[in-house]
C-alpha cells in the first residue's frame, strides 16, 4: 500500500523556522495536503496542493515541493504553533487516501 | 460554512458492529464527495472511506470486508458501520467533506478534507 514518510519530531525554539518533511513514491504526480492537530482537536487544513495556504491561515506557514518530497514550513515559530502536523495526498490512481505518520512540532 | 457532527454509541462489543451517524449542516450534501476517517489511541489518521451524495462508495482496501457508508440526504446524514469489530478498532472516528477544485458547478476532483467533525471515541470492549 501506498505510504507518506514524515519525521516523527521536529523541535525548535520560539522565533526560529521549522521545516517539516513528507516523502512518497506519488507526490511528484498528486499534490500534497498538511493538518495541523492540537490534543484533543480535529485536524484542521494549514496547507493546500502544496504551497497554497487555506483563508484564515498565519502567512508564517508555507509550502514548497520537490519532486517526490513535500515540505510544511512554519517561519518566527510561536508557542501555539506545538502540535502534530500531518501530510496527506492520494495514490497514482488519486482514488485512495493517505496520510503520513505525523511529526510532532515542540516548541522548546 | 459547513459543520460536521459525529454521533453514536461510545462502547462496543468485541465482534459486533460500530455505528456512527455524521450530521451536517450549515451546507449543502449535494455534489460532494463525504468521508470517515479514524484516528486509534497514540497513533495516525486513517481514511476508510467516502460515499458521494448520490450513493457511490469507495472504502480503504484495508477495511473494505467490514465498512459499509450510507447517506440519506434528506436527513443531511451519512452513516458508517464496521462489523465485527476487534479491540484494535477503538479510536476516534471523524466525518470530513472532501474537498476539491471544481470542473463545472456539479463536478469536482476529491482530493482533500477540508471540513471535520470534532470526532467520536469508540472503544471496543467487553
């Protein structure tokens, strides 16, 4: 089955730039998704077909794309940014639904 | 701006089957493509699948021997059932529209969740 690879843990210090990876085999053809999940919430969209970011959404928050490789950027980091972040995206057919394991974003 | 509501019991027993109900509102359940996705204790999100406003399903390959979506629109309701349940099925479940770029005013490529409910916890028990 289809899988998205995503580093567990990304820390960083109030103010500094976090950069959060996603790599899959089909990324290169379907355009990536990134959810922002705060512990006891409902995942909300940050990004949208990999660089456009949805109404409402701080312009600290970017995407970037790179062939098989999808990359959430959060720039001046803020304390409300700690959360788990996940990428989402579709196989080749763009008929099955996938997400990444989730990176963890602590803001030290 | 739509709203999603997951309903339904938060307990059930090994080897039978969880029901939950998603209700939504503030939007219409017509031409879009509506989801479940499940997120068990500690762990990722997982799609199960979608139904479209028409009828049409498509569940996650994983899970499709046991997932059965319904919709009854004129309840603006979609349902999801998942027979014989395991312990390793507890979990939060969510409703979620897909969204999308639309071709023409009916038509849409589902790519993405862009709406959520606030999530249901099951717990698969004895």
């Amino acid at each position: 089955s289809y899988e998205l690879t995503q580093p567990p843990s990304v820390s960083v210090s109030p103010g500094q730039t976090a950069r959060i990876t996603c790599s899959g085999d089909a990324l290169p053809k379907q355009s990536a998704y990134w959810y922002q999940q705060k512990p006891g919430q409902a995942p909300i969209l940050v990004m949208s077909r990999d660089t456009e970011r949805p109404s409402g959404i701080p312009d600290r928050f970017s995407g970037s794309s790179s062939g098989a490789t999808v990359t959430l950027t959060i720039s001046g980091v803020q304390a409300e940014d700690e959360a788990d972040y996940y990428c989402q995206s579709s196989d080749t057919s763009g008929s099955f639904y996938v997400f990444g394991s989730g990176t963890k974003v602590t803001v030290l | 701006q739509v709203q999603l509501q997951e309903s339904g019991p938060g307990l059930v027993k090994p080897s039978e089957t969880l029901s939950l109900t998603c209700t939504v509102s503030g939007g219409s359940m017509r031409n879009y493509y509506w989801s479940w996705i499940r997120q068990s204790p500690g762990k990722g999100l997982e799609w199960i699948g979608y139904i479209y406003h028409s009828g049409r399903t498509h569940y996650n390959p994983s899970l499709k021997s046991r997932v059965t979506i319904s919709v009854d629109t004129s309840k603006r309701q979609f349902s999801l059932k998942l027979s014989s349940v395991t312990a390793a099925d507890t979990a939060v479940f969510y409703c979620a529209r897909l969204g999308g770029d639309f071709y023409d005013s009916v038509t849409y490529d589902p790519t993405h969740f862009d709406s959520w409910g606030q999530g249901a916890l099951v717990t698969v028990s004895s």
